[in-house]
C-alpha cells in the first residue's frame, strides 16, 4: 500500500509504503543490514553501492541510481536494533540535486512474515511530477518495483540470513 503523507513545513513532499515480506523479522532486519553486500546491484535502479563506514549503529553508504545517472547520494543510516528500525538521512543532498530527504524503515514481526513500514520526506526539482506521474517512472510504480524486488531477493536470500544476530 502507498499512501501520500502530509510535507513537512519546509514543504516538499513525503510517503509511507507498507508491504508485506514472506519471512520471519530476524532474517528482513538481516538483509535490511547487510550493506556490504553485491546483491543490491540486481535491483534495476542501483547501478553502484558502496560501504563507506560501519562504526556501531551508524552506517554510511554511497549509490548511483539508474533515474539519475552520474549523481552520487551519500546515505547515513542509524540502526536501531532493539525496535528493528533504520533511520536514514541523505547526506548530501545539494551534490545530489535535492533539498533533502529522510525518513525511516520500520519492520514489526507478523508470526512468521514481516511488515516492513517504509515512510520519506524528500523534496527535488521535478519532485511533483514524479510523485503524481501515474505510469511507468512515476512515485507509484518506482515504490511497487521496490517493494515486490525486495520481496522477492529476501526469499531467495533467506537462507544467508537465517540465524542472523541482530546488529
């Protein structure tokens, strides 16, 4: 499900996507984690990521995405495993032509699936056609391929995070 939020007072715009993954919290908030990894790079829209830094519940990573080539964003990921929530905020967002954009990725345990919460506050030029373009390269589309890829590479992946210790 996506839903439009309210913008911030800065304006810009925001989302909440809610979807379902077939298994159990443990092995999503491992692969959710697990940002050192090349699987990543099957998602259609990542074309580079990269670890920068890892130093207790702080992450910084860097990609460049299919929709915005030759653009660099710099993530700064807080892990908050207790609450099986990832905080994330775009580090640099002028160098990546955006005002700004954060938000948060909650997963709640559902027996032995999970649903993942998925809620961002972004603002770029062109940022309202995206978000109201209703096919192909528009918000609605781009957050469905993101849910169903990510369902679909934890499935196949399930056994690299089965047993994983939360981090």
């Amino acid at each position: 499900m996506i839903y439009r939020l309210e913008a911030e007072a800065r304006g810009g715009y925001a989302h909440k996507l809610v979807y379902l993954v077939g298994a159990p919290v443990d092995v999503v908030w491992g692969f959710k984690t697990d940002f050192n990894n090349e699987f990543v790079l099957t998602n259609k829209f990542i074309e580079e990521h990269y670890l920068i830094s890892r130093e207790d519940y702080v992450v910084i990573t860097e990609a460049k995405y299919s929709n915005r080539p030759g653009v660099k964003f710099k993530w700064r990921t807080t892990l908050s495993p207790s609450s099986y929530r990832l905080d994330f905020i775009l580090v640099n967002p002028q160098k990546s032509r955006q005002k700004f954009h954060y938000g948060h990725i909650q997963l709640e345990p559902l027996g032995q699936n999970t649903r993942v919460t998925h809620i961002a506050y972004f603002d770029f030029f062109g940022a309202f056609l995206w978000v109201y373009y209703p096919w192909s390269g528009g918000m609605s589309a781009f957050l469905r391929y993101m849910a169903r890829w990510e369902q679909q590479t934890i499935l196949r992946l399930r056994e690299k995070y089965t047993g994983h210790t939360k981090r």
